[in-house]
C-alpha cells in the first residue's frame, strides 16, 4: 500500500500513537478498525474485512471513512466526532444499519464500541472500534419469534379459513422477512387452487388447469419449490417493511411432513434487503410447514365438531322421544291409576280376592311410574335440563325421615335399621327432592344386597362438609368391579341380591344428583363383608349458583315420593302372609279415609270449569270427578276451549299441555290477550314430568302444574285451591281498586296544594329519581314536568353533584334529619333557599329563589364597606391635611415671630418675606386643591376653556416649584417640543395639574435628585411627561395611586 498517497502519509512519519493502535489492532483476532485523524481515515485488521462486503474492501483501506460509509454516514459519523470533539466513548448494541456491501441495499446489524485514541500530548488523535456483527442471531431471533407466533395460532385454530387468515396475519407482522404472501388452498376435486388468505399482495381468487398460472403453483403443489424472477414477469412489487421493491418470490408446497401431496401453495415475496441463502429458505420451508399444520389442525377440529354436532343432535333427538314417551306413559297411567285409587277406596264393594289383585295392580303400576321417573330424571340430567332449587334445610332432621319410611321394610327382612344423625351446626342448601333421591336410592341398593345384620345411615359434619355414610352388612362388591360401579346401565355379574331385577342406573342417577350439589361420593366395599357409600356435600352456599338459591319452602312429606321405593322393597321379601308384607296405611289414604265420593260436597256449586283434554277416556274420567262439585263443560282441543272461554268466561280452565290445533301453551297464551280471559285461573295437566318442564308451565302464565299420573284427590284439592285463590285475588284486586281510588284522591288533592304554592317543590325516593315536580319548581328549571320525572337528581341538576347541595341531601336521607341551607346554583345564576325533609321513601324538597333579598344584603353589605372605607380615608385625609397645613404654617409663623421680634437680620429679611410668600402659596394651593375636589365630587366644577399654550403653562407651573427644588437642591431639566401647538383646555386646571405632579415629583426625590418634564406630540395627541429620580412608588400602590385621598409611605418624602 502505497500510504504516502494517502490521508495519513509516509508510514515512516506516523505518530506513536498511530503505530501503538494500529499494532494492537492487526495483532488481534477480534473485528478491530481505526478511525484516524480530523478524515476518520480507516486501518482495520482481517477479523474486520468481512464488514465490508464485496464491494469495498481493499479500497476502504486507507481512506476516509465518508467515502466508503455514505449510506451509514449520518448515523457513525455523529458517533465519532463526538468521540474526537468531546473524548467520550459511546457504546452501541445490535443496532440496524443498511449498507451497499454486495451490491444491494443490505440489513445488518453490529453491536460495537468508539473509544478515543489520544497522543503523547493528551490530544485526541484517532478513535479505536471494536465491532461484532450480530445480523445473523438478531435475524434469527426475530425469525424464531414468529415461528412461535404461527405454531400458537395453529394450536388454537377452529376453522381452515381462520387457520389461513391467522398465517396471513401473523406474516403481515413479519414484513422485514415476507415482502407478501399468498396462501393457496386444493379444491375438493383437487383439479384447482383456491386464494384463501393474503397480505401485502392482491393474488388471482382460483388458479386451474385451465388458466394462467403466473406464479407457477401448480409446479410447487406437486412438491418443487419455486424461485421467481418478479421484475420482468410483474413489474415493481412491494417490498414490505422496505422501500426498495420486492425482486423475487418464493413458492412452497404446503404439506405436512406425513403427507403424500400438498394441501396448498404457499407464495413468499422475499426480503429486498436479505440474501436468500440456506438460512432464509428454512425459514420459508418452516412457516410453509406451520401453515400445513395450522391447516390439518383446523379440519380435524372441523371434523370433530362436525361428530359432536352429530351426537348432540343424537342426544337432543334421545332427550325428545324420552319426553315425548313420558307422554305416551304418562297419560295411561293417569287411567289406571286414577280408577285404581278410587276402587280401592271402597274396599267393601270389592271381592277380597279382587280387591288383592287390583292391589297387585297398583303396586306394579307404581313400579312403572318409578322406572318412568328415573329414565327421564337421568336423560335431563345428561341434557343439562335439570333445575336445582337449593333451599336451607336442617338435613338431620331431613335425612332421618327419609330414612325411617324404609324401618318397616328393613325390620321385616330380618335386618336393624340404625340411624345416627346427630344436629349440624347448621342449615344445609340442598334440593329436597334430589336429597330425597339420594337416601332412597342408596338405602334400596343396601337393602337390596344385605340378608343380615344392618344397615346404618350417619351424617358428619366437619369444618368444610357434612359427610352422608350408609353402610351396610351385606354381601359386598368385587375390587374389580368398584371403578365401574357408579357408570349408568352397568351391573355387578354374579351379583346376589333379593331380585335380579333392575335398570342400573340408580347410582349413575345419585352420582350426577351429588355432581349438582358440588359434591363427592365414594365407596369402600369387602366382599362377603359389606358395603359404605360416603356422600360429601360442602358447607354453606358460596359453591352454588347464586340464581338457583331459594328461600325455605314448605317442607312436604315424604312419604308419597319413598312410597314406590318402598313399595319395590317389599317385594323383594320373601313370602309370607300378606299382611306381613304391607306398606304403612297412611301411604294410601283413598282407603284410609274412604271414599273420595263421600267428601265431594259442592263447595263452590256455582264455579264453572272447562276441561280441555284430546284424551277422550282422561275427559271422561276428569270430568266424572269434578262434576259433582262443579258445572263442567269438556272440550277436546285448545280452539274449542278458547271459543268457549270467549263465549263466557270461566271460573277455572282445566288443560292438557298437548293437544292437536292450539296447545295448552298456545291457549294460555291466547287467554291472556283478551281482557274478559286475563285473569281466568288455568292448571295444566301435563305427562312431561321434571323442574324445567313446571318451570316452563308457570312461566308461560299458568296458574298451577300437574303432572300425570296423579290422584283423584290431589286433582280435586288443586282445583279447590285455584278456586279459592282466584276469588281471593278477585276481593284483593277489588280492595286494591278502592284503595287505590282513595289514595289517588288524597294524592290529587296533595299535588293540588303542591301546584298551589308559591314554593317549588319536587319529591325524590330512595334512589334519588324524582317522583313529583310542581309547575313552580319545572318553571325556575326551564323544563317540563316530564323531562323532570322519572330521571335522578343528578341527571337533571348534574352540576349538584360534589357540592353542599348532594352532601346535604345524601346525610339528611342517611341520618334521616331535615336539612335547612342557602346556596348559589350557577346554572340558573340564581340564590335558593332549600327545606329538605326526608322519611322511609325519600326526600321532599322545599326550595324558593332568595336572589334578591341576597342581591339586597349583598349590596348593603358593600354599601357599609364602602361607608366604613370612606370614613377611613377621611381619617388618613385629615391627618394628611393637617400635616400638609401645619407645616407651611410653621413656617409663616416662624418667621413672623422672629421678624416681629427684630431677630432677622437686614440682610434675610427679604428671603423670610419670600419664604412666607412661598408657604402662603402652597397653603393656598393646597386648599385650593381641596376645594376643586370637592366640587368635583358634586359635580359643580367648571372648565373655561380656550386656546392654551403648553409651554406657557408648563412654564408657568415651573416658576411655581423652582423655589422647593431649589431648596433641595433638584436640578429640574425641560424638553419641550416647540411645535406642539394649542390645545383646548382651562389654562388654569392645567397649569394646576402639572404644578401637582411637578410638586408630587419634587418632594418624593432626594437632594441632589432630578426632575424632567417633556411636551411631546404623539399623533393627534400632546403628551406632558413628568419623571424623576426619586424612591418611585411600590407594586401594590399603583392601581390605586389616582384614588382621591390616598397617600403612599409618607416617610420617603422626609427629607
């Protein structure tokens, strides 16, 4: 290298420095380059050479580092002179640089160090940068996060469009490295590629066999990868993140690894300011194979939707015909156990041996009724139609009855029946029926599977849950068999039990029933030795649906529900006389208590009922037990019922929920449309059995539900019950009529007072909404009533809010105390004086405007300032006067006296004489100055005026002060402008006021001071400056210095 032809010159005559930096710098293995001189002339080492690309090495080599750098210069050019001019190192990390290294505009990264290279002399030669490229990591980290990003997004994808459209988006991101991208997708025959998700591009919507394919997809979906040459094939394309346009593209097959073809195409446009080398094409192939993946998640996910939407519409389609065969069960055994309670409550009309076997009849029709419940209890529980009603119960109590109707059967095995079930600390939230559920179920298996010894059941409770324990002494479960033991339909094979009979879905039904409670339930079994089944239910209610928590019902027997229990259980016993195998009498009470006819005495023989029932037999049956206490009209759909209803209005309308035409819901609906039907009482009859399905009833507007089969004597009690609750309600909402009459008079002759008075007035209730406004008070507000009512206070006065007003108000309904204030409300600019009274529903607001008596008090109130200001002022006037007289008295009277007792001199009489005449002149000035301001107050001074010369006057005001200024010995100087000209004025008001300010400027300026007085023309104006060297006047006194009377620190004039 010739270095004499270089910045830097002969190597022989290089600085120490120089030679020490560049030796360090060659010797080492590390990127080193030196910037030299006031040029930043460049040395560097072979580390260092990769730096400079293709393009400029060697020639960077001993040359300035503007020529080689232009492209970074404005950002390391500011670095190093910084370094030069000021010594301080800088320090920079992974910082972008674009550089034309290789023939392009090139994104690299360098993280590197200036340090100052100083000489012998402590000067600043040179600086010293050790560099490390760091394009490759920052690169590949950034390529890595969205790498990430794609196989999150894939994760979670739910449909093929979302999958694209998420690929799409998240390359939008990584627009340094996808210029654009198009994601093709294969048609279903596969003859196609369809556009499904783009960013940055706009690509053809389907490419075909028989189209033009300028991006040459069909190549890659065959498994080739494709680089295209964009420039000549599309012209300018953009470049993403980048200015320069994209050059070429990328096109990859996009396929999972597994498989034999590619679901789609996927086209990269390649970064403008990359090489693509073997790193950017992994890149590539990488988000090709998320793509693929997020694309094969998501119709997997399509795929199971798809199975589950089948298996629920099987479920639903499951859960429809249990409903609907409930119906068809319900309504039969309605007729045979209906006639069945009413035949055996005349026990004396029937054969002894008839009347067993229509027990027989009975028994097993209950057992049907039972299988029914239990098949359409667990087909809602799996449907999720189930509504529990949590209510607090004392479970000891609960569970203990529950488990006493089962003593006779359990005594009559053979077996002890032993409860402990000692108080809990407190009420348990359950739903009775599922509780009730719970017990019997699991007391009828223990039964079912014990021949000897017990049966315990037990309530615990500790600090979280009350634990329910029944135990028994029976034959025990196999170990293999207990993990299955709680799944619906499965039975223990080999089992011995007192029948072989069953469902196997008892303790798959109590295992969702405990799941609704929030439960737990287990089991510990010894074959041969016995069984315990533990059910846990926590504490309290904080686990439970809040809308699902009710208050303490009715606590109902238990007996009707345990009954087919119960029932089953003795069955299983052994034989022997029958009457050994009888449930309790009170469970049948049509026998116990006789004929239904005997009690059927016309309570309401005026009442008329319609009956609306497509089933002719259950007509006839209902109608033969209600007609003889009503007067029955029995129709066989939903329209007749309605016609008839129309026609005249019944007491009570009893339906069927489905029937052909309109059904219960569409009647009930119809009835409450027509004014004359509204209030007509209707229970409906229905064979869809479960809470949701009364919920449904009543929430349709039913007055009451009854679910098939049910009893002649509960049928008549229900309709005894709507009777009477509809002629009380017709009595209450008469006495409501009156009362509200009565109450709407009062409230009208209230509001006409209200209206009457002077005072506005308006009613708040409790949560501050305005329930009554006066004209008086909607007047003051410029608003009607109506856009007063019904809104809170705070809507219609917002800007109350955070003021007295609100705190008045808020602590007077809180403390209930009446609140009695005055305050300025800005919006109506107005005084209010408020009266707020509060009570239990509210508050009543009194207000009426003060604004003018306040007006009044305000403007007395500054009257008497202004009094007692003006009697201070005349104070500080007459002591100001005082002193003003008395000194130029002093005067006159001193040198009268001494003239008059010969002690002047000859030569001072004349100055005594012209001292007299001084003060006499300022006395007189000063008097006359206070009659001027007197008549100016009254209004009695007088101007003649004239043509004035200015000068004239101000001269003449000068002849008047020079004595005084002479006296302290005030140089006064004049600056008089000659062409002034006349003005208009009293010559001697203004010779009287330059004298004031002449003579304010003269005694407020030290000995030795001086005094200047200017006339000067200013525009159309003549302006007359007076200004001096004297103490000057404080900040706070100057707006108030031309106010009559007043006086600054008199002090400063002292002198």
């Amino acid at each position: 290298k010739n270095w004499a032809a270089t910045p830097l010159g002969d190597i022989r005559e290089w600085p120490d420095a120089l030679r020490t930096a560049v030796s360090i710098c060659l010797n080492s293995r590390f990127p080193m380059v030196l910037w030299w001189g006031r040029e930043l002339v460049m040395l560097y080492n072979d580390a260092w050479r990769p730096v400079l690309g293709l393009t400029k090495h060697p020639r960077a080599l001993g040359s300035p580092g503007r020529e080689i750098w232009p492209e970074v210069w404005d950002i390391i050019g500011a670095q190093l002179n910084g370094v030069l001019e000021r010594g301080e190192a800088s320090w920079s990390e992974d910082l972008l640089l674009v550089l034309e290294r290789n023939g392009f505009a090139e994104e690299a990264y360098f993280t590197y160090s200036y340090s100052p290279i100083k000489d012998g002399e402590g000067r600043i030669g040179g600086v010293f940068s050790a560099v490390s490229e760091t394009s490759e990591r920052v690169i590949s980290e950034r390529r890595l996060a969205e790498l990430k990003e794609l196989a999150e997004r894939a994760a979670a994808v739910k449909t093929v469009e979302g999958a694209c459209a998420g690929v799409a988006e998240v390359l939008g991101r990584a627009d340094a490295d996808a210029a654009f991208a198009l994601l093709y997708l294969a048609t279903e025959d596969g003859r196609s590629l369809r556009l499904v998700a783009s960013t940055g591009l706009a690509g053809p919507d389907e490419v075909g066999p028989d189209t033009q394919d300028p991006w040459r997809l069909f190549e890659a979906v065959n498994g080739k990868a494709v680089v295209i040459e964009l420039a000549g094939r599309f012209g300018p394309l953009p470049g993403g993140r980048w200015p320069e346009p994209c050059a070429r593209a990328l096109v990859l097959p996009v396929a999972k690894a597994a498989q034999e073809a590619a679901t789609g195409v996927l086209v990269l446009g390649l970064s403008p300011r990359l090489a693509f080398d073997s790193g950017y094409r992994t890149f590539a192939e990488l988000v090709a194979a998320q793509a693929a993946t997020a694309v094969a998640n998501a119709r997997v996910y399509e795929e199971e939707r798809r199975r589950v939407e089948v298996l629920a519409e099987l479920d639903q389609a499951k859960t429809a015909f249990f409903s609907n065969v409930s119906h068809e069960f319900r309504t039969p055994l309605t007729l045979m156990l209906g006639p069945l309670e009413e035949t055996l409550s005349a026990p004396d009309s029937i054969a002894p041996q008839d009347f067993e076997r229509l027990r027989m009849v009975q028994r097993n029709g209950l057992r049907l009724l039972k299988l029914v419940n239990t098949l359409l209890d667990f087909s809602r529980l799996e449907a999720g139609r189930v509504r529990a009603s949590y209510e607090p119960t004392d479970l000891a109590a609960y569970t203990t009855e529950l488990a006493s109707v089962f003593r006779s059967a359990i005594e009559q095995a053979g077996l002890r029946l032993v409860i402990d079930c000692p108080v809990l600390p407190e009420p348990m939230y359950v739903d009775r029926d599922m509780w009730e559920k719970i017990v019997l179920n699991l007391l009828s298996n223990a039964l079912k599977y014990t021949f000897e010894g017990e049966i315990a059941v037990s309530l615990v409770a500790d600090v979280e849950a009350v634990h329910l324990q029944v135990r028994d002494t029976g034959t025990g479960i196999p170990e293999h068999e207990l993990p299955r033991l709680f799944e619906r339909f499965h039975r223990v094979e080999g089992a011995r039990g007192r029948t072989h009979e069953g469902t196997g879905i008892g303790l798959a039904l109590v295992v969702e029933l405990v799941k609704l409670h929030s439960g737990s339930i287990g089991v510990d079994s010894v074959l041969n030795e016995g069984s315990t089944f533990r059910v846990s239910i926590p504490r309290g209610n904080a686990h439970l649906p809040t809308e699902r928590i009710s208050l303490p019902g009715n606590l109902s027997s238990t007996a009707l529900g345990a009954m087919p229990y119960v029932e089953e259980a003795l069955r299983w016993l052994p034989a022997a006389p029958d009457e050994d195998l009888q449930a309790p009498e009170h469970w049948f009470p049509t026998v116990a208590e006789g004929p239904v006819q005997a009690s059927r005495a016309k309570s309401h023989p005026e009442s008329r009922v319609i009956l609306a029932d497509d089933n002719a037999d259950m007509r006839e049956y209902v109608s033969r037990l209600l007609t003889e206490r009503y007067a029955v009209e029995a129709v066989g759909d939903g329209l007749s019922a309605l016609a008839a209803a129309t026609r005249e209005p019944p007491d009570l309308i009893l339906s069927d929920v489905m029937m052909p035409g309109m059904d219960g819901f569409a009647l009930i609906r119809a009835l409450r449309e027509q004014p004359r039907t509204r209030e007509v009482p209707v229970i409906l009859l229905s064979a869809r059995a479960g809470e949701e399905s009364r919920i449904e009833g009543l929430q349709s507007g039913a007055d009451d539900y009854l679910v098939k089969p049910f009893s002649a004597r509960e049928l008549l009690a229900r309709v005894e019950a709507n009777l009477t609750l509809a002629r009380l309600r017709r009595q209450a909402a008469e006495s409501e009529r009156e009362a509200r009459r009565v109450a709407e008079t009062a409230q009208k002759r209230v509001s006409d007072i209200l209206e009457s008075i002077s005072d506005n007035f308006i009613a708040l209730d409790r949560d501050w909404r305005v329930t009554y406004v006066n004209a008086a008070a909607a007047r003051l507000n410029g608003l009607a009533p109506e856009q007063i009512l019904g809104r809170t206070h705070w809507e219609v006065w917002p800007q109350s809010v955070g003021t007295e007003i609100e705190w008045q108000y808020r602590r007077a309904l809180d403390k209930q105390i009446p609140a009695h204030f005055e305050i300025f409300y800005g919006p109506l600019n107005r005084w209010v004086e408020i009266h707020a009274y509060p009570s239990i529903e509210g508050l009543s607001i009194y207000f009426h405007d003060v604004t003018e008596r306040k007006r009044t008090e305000q403007a007395l109130a500054q009257q008497s300032e202004r009094l007692i200001e003006a009697n201070r002022l005349k104070d500080e006037f007459l002591a100001t006067v005082s002193h003003e007289l008395r000194t130029p008295l002093n005067a006159i009277l001193g040198w009268t006296q001494m003239l008059l007792a010969g002690k002047v001199a000859q030569v001072a009489v004349h100055r005594a004489l012209e001292t007299i005449e001084r003060n006499a002149r300022t006395q007189n000035q000063l008097i006359e100055d206070i009659l001027d301001v007197s008549r100016i107050i009254s209004g009695k001074l007088r101007l003649e005026v004239q043509p004035v010369d200015l000068i004239t006057v101000v001269e003449a005001a000068l002849d008047t002060v020079h004595p005084a200024a002479e006296a302290k010995g005030i140089e006064i100087t004049t600056v008089l402008d000659p062409g002034a000209g006349p003005v208009a004025g009293d010559s001697g008001r203004l010779q009287q006021v330059v004298w004031n300010l002449l003579s304010n400027a003269v005694k407020f300026t030290p000995k030795g001071g001086r005094v200047q007085v200017q006339l000067l023309r200013v525009n159309s104006h003549i302006e007359i400056v007076v200004s001096d060297t004297g103490v000057g006047i404080a900040q706070a006194l100057l707006p108030h210095i031309f106010e009559r009377f007043r006086q600054g620190d008199s002090s400063s004039s002292r002198s």
